[in-house]
C-alpha cells in the first residue's frame, strides 16, 4: 500500500529509465493494432494513451492491485488466525512469558488446534518445567539467548540433547502439527503436482518407501544441492562388495 501512489510511481519511473538508458531505447508507444471486423462488437475498447508515461502507470497499479489480491486471498483465511496464534503459545511458553503476561495466548485459546491430537494435561506438566530446561541449555551450549522469537530456534533447543524430545513429547508433537499444516491448498496442489510427475504411469509399481525417498529431494531441492556427491557415491559404492569391483574407489 506504501508504494501504491502516484508520486512513488514516479520515482520508480524515472529511476527505471535512467539505469535503462545505456542498456536499451527510449520507450515508445505500442502500435495501435485494429481488431478484424468479425471482433468489433464482441471485443472490448482498446485504450488509447497519449504518453508512455500513462501506458506504464496503469500497468504498475494493475500489478500492485494483482499483487494485494493475492495478499489478502492467502493470509485473510479462517485457518491463519488460528495458525498465528499457535506460532505465539509456542514462543510464550519457551520464554516463560504465558503464565506471567496477561496479554499472551494460553491453552484455551487453540483448544481447537489441539483436539484429538494432543494429551492437554500431559502438555501442561511440560510446559511447567520447559522454561528452566530451555534456560538450562542456554547456558551449557553458551548460546547467549535472551529471548526466543523464532520456531526454528524451538527445534534446535529441544534437538541440543536427546532427552528434549522424549521429555516434552506432547510440545515437540504441537510444534511438529503447527509446521505440516499448510496455510493454503497452494502447497497441498504443489505436493500433488510433484507426485504426478514422479509417481507417473510408467513408474505406477513404486512402493511407498521408495516414493517417500525420491519425492522428499524433488521438494527440498535446495538442501539436496548443498550436498557432497563424492561422499554419498563412497557412501553407495562400500555398501557392497560388487560395487567396489564394479566402481572402485571414489
């Protein structure tokens, strides 16, 4: 909404054009092309513009309007409020702000979330000694935390020592729930669009397993290029004894 006014438009305009001036040539107006008579009525009016200046400014809010569309269709949903919430018990009881902030979410307010999923009691009696361990760790890895904003730094916590995940059992499945929930049906269409292409029709006898191991790097593509092909081939190769005479050594 910021950029959405004229004056903003302008100073794009204007800047666009002067780094575009040793690269390419001034911009001009589109021909005006005349529809074939078959199409006069059923076409609507094409409209003329008198600059390039005017031409582009209808486009540039076409696209901030597109754009602001898409915003309020993917994050005004019923499921997102809910999901927000969530994210927010998560932090506030790692910083051991629920109990003490009257303004925090507590566990009445995503018992939604949690039916038929989440032992509530069991979650309370964690939640009672989770600040002190998260503390604990803290200290011992001397990771300088003063307080936790994100999820991610939730996992690495709880991932520090083996006993973090078998003790707080119900917390670790509340944040594993709040991470697979899609926040639209775009990532569930995505996730079937990818399972057409790989579990295609000439390929219909892949077993579970095997599915599960080629469509998790066809999704995380970036993670699997940060990967050493060189090990994961000596990896392959010393598994057996044919592929050592076959292969050799990498």
């Amino acid at each position: 909404m910021r950029i959405k006014t004229n004056e903003y438009f302008t100073i794009f305009y204007e800047g666009v054009r002067g780094e575009a001036k040793l690269l390419t040539n001034e911009p001009s107006l589109p021909r005006t092309r005349k529809p074939p008579s078959r199409f006069v009525d059923s076409l609507p009016t094409s409209l003329s513009y008198e600059s390039i200046y005017d031409l582009y400014h209808d486009e540039y809010f076409e696209i901030i309007n597109n754009i602001l569309n898409s915003l309020d269709s993917r994050f005004k949903q019923s499921i997102f409020p809910l999901l927000c919430k969530v994210e927010q018990f998560i932090l506030s009881t790692a910083n051991g702000t629920q109990v003490c902030d009257y303004d925090a979410i507590n566990i009445i307010n995503i018992d939604e979330f949690l039916t038929d999923d989440i032992n509530v009691d069991r979650l309370n009696l964690e939640l009672m000694m989770l600040p002190d361990y998260f503390s604990r760790i803290n200290k011992e890895k001397k990771l300088g935390l003063k307080k936790i904003t994100k999820i991610s730094t939730v996992c690495e916590l709880l991932n520090a020592q083996q006993l973090g995940k078998s003790m707080f059992y119900e917390y670790c499945k509340l944040i594993t729930s709040y991470l697979t929930v899609p926040a639209t049906t775009v990532t569930v269409e995505r996730a079937f669009s990818v399972l057409n292409r790989i579990k295609a029709y000439l390929r219909c006898t892949m077993s579970q397993q095997r599915l599960n191991h080629a469509i998790i790097p066809h999704i995380h593509k970036d993670k699997l290029d940060l990967l050493d092909l060189k090990s994961v081939c000596a990896d392959f190769i010393s598994k057996n004894e044919n592929r050592k005479t076959f292969f050799g050594t990498v």
